[in-house]
C-alpha cells in the first residue's frame, strides 16, 4: 500500500501523536519513505515536546495540527482547512482508558463509559464521516488504519476482565473497521492489535517496545492485499485474530 521506493507524495492522517504508539508511528513513517507526508494531530500541540522536536528535524514533511477526536469541531476545522487534499493513509491511534483501573462491570459508570467510548469509537467514526462526506480521501488508494487492541475480542474473551469500557469500545471499533470495509466504496480497512507495548497506558511491565510494534505495524501497511486483508483484524506481527 505504502511502497518505500514511490515518488509520489503520501498525504497520511494520525491521531493521537503526542505519545506512545502514534509518535513512534510517525517518526518510523517519516523515516521509511521521503515522499510520505504526515499530518500529525494531537490534543495540545504546545505540550506534545518529542513530536515538535520530530518536526524541527522533518519541517517539511510533518506537520502538526490541533485535533481531539472527543470534539467534533476540531474535526470538521481540520477538514476545513485541508478540504483541497487527498489522503492515502488514515490511522485512527488515539485512545482511552477509564481513570479507573480497576474498572468493572459492576463499578463502572455512565460518565467513564462514554468518555472512553467518545475517545475509542466514536470519535474514529466521526473522522472518518467527515473526511470521507468531505472528499478527503483518494478513492484509488486508501486506506484506514484503526489501532485496536486484543481486549476488544469477543473470541479471546474467556476469563473475568477489567477495563469494561475499553474493552467494550475495541470491540465496537472492529465492528466500524469491518463496515468500513464493505460500506465505503474505494476504501480499504484493517484493525490491528499493536500488542501489549510499554506506553502510558501499557506500562512499564508490557513486554514490548513502541519500535517493535510499530515497525510490524507499519509492515502490515507497506504489505497490505486488499483481497488478504480488507476488513480484517490482524496483529502487529501479521497473525490474524478472531473478532
């Protein structure tokens, strides 16, 4: 899908940049290809220090945008703004957990379940909408990348689990990237589990780095097959899990 040795310019969408998997994605895509473009959003471009030291060595080719997927209008302003270019590449990373880690279908409540559901489902569904009503994507060529997660497996589900809002948002993700599959004509969809990765929300006990991950990420996009894997749900390494 993304050849390292086109010419042609990339124009890729991320979300979710200031950290963790979405900063390692984006300086591992600015790194694989020159002609590849980045537009890098995040909630507060101020505070987001490693993306901005990115862009002081990338200033031409990555360029960060203001966007927090919970506000609608930071979406349709961002649209706005690039309504005259097409995207190859989308990849909805940000995310959420509940602040309560320890959350339960028993201890949960209405407000931490629609705010990581605003963050983890909602909020892809509304970027894509809008950028796809608005003719931002190249209908010969694109496609959608949403940064699932393993927790969000109906299948793999057969012990009690914490995290009921995260878990029940992925997997409505999945569902979203299977319909985007089918539904949207000229564009293409996978969900990915990027694996248990030390991040924020990962923590220092996950065993696997950013760059691990994110390089089997970025694998799977360079390698992308349509008739392979158009509306699947893969991991990071390539291994195809059940919903």
């Amino acid at each position: 899908m993304l050849s390292s040795t086109a010419t042609t310019t990339k124009n890729i969408l991320i979300t979710g940049c200031s950290k963790g998997i979405g900063l390692k994605l984006v300086e591992l895509l600015l790194k694989d290809n020159p002609s590849n473009q980045i537009y890098a959003t995040c909630r507060n471009p101020p505070n987001a220090k490693q993306l901005t030291l990115l862009s002081e060595e990338f200033h031409n080719r990555l360029i960060i945008e203001p966007l927090d997927v919970t506000k609608e209008e930071t979406i349709t302003n961002f649209v706005q703004k690039y309504a005259n270019l097409k995207f190859q590449l989308v990849i909805n990373n940000a995310g959420q957990y509940s602040p309560n880690r320890q959350e339960t279908i028993l201890n949960t409540n209405s407000k931490d379940l629609m705010d990581t559901y605003r963050t983890n489902c909602i909020g892809p569904i509304l970027m894509i909408q809008n950028l796809y009503n608005n003719n931002l994507f190249d209908l010969n060529n694109s496609l959608v990348v949403n940064i699932s997660s393993g927790m969000g497996s109906i299948s793999r589900t057969n012990r009690p689990r914490r995290k009921v809002s995260y878990c029940c948002s992925k997997a409505a993700l999945n569902m979203f990237t299977k319909m985007i599959s089918i539904e949207l004509e000229g564009i293409h969809a996978f969900a990915v589990h990027p694996g248990w990765v030390a991040t924020d929300m990962g923590t220092d006990a996950a065993p696997l780095t950013t760059d691990e991950s994110c390089s089997g990420i970025l694998n799977l996009i360079k390698n992308f097959n349509p008739k392979e894997h158009n509306g699947k749900f893969l991991q990071y390494d390539g291994k195809e899990l059940e919903w």
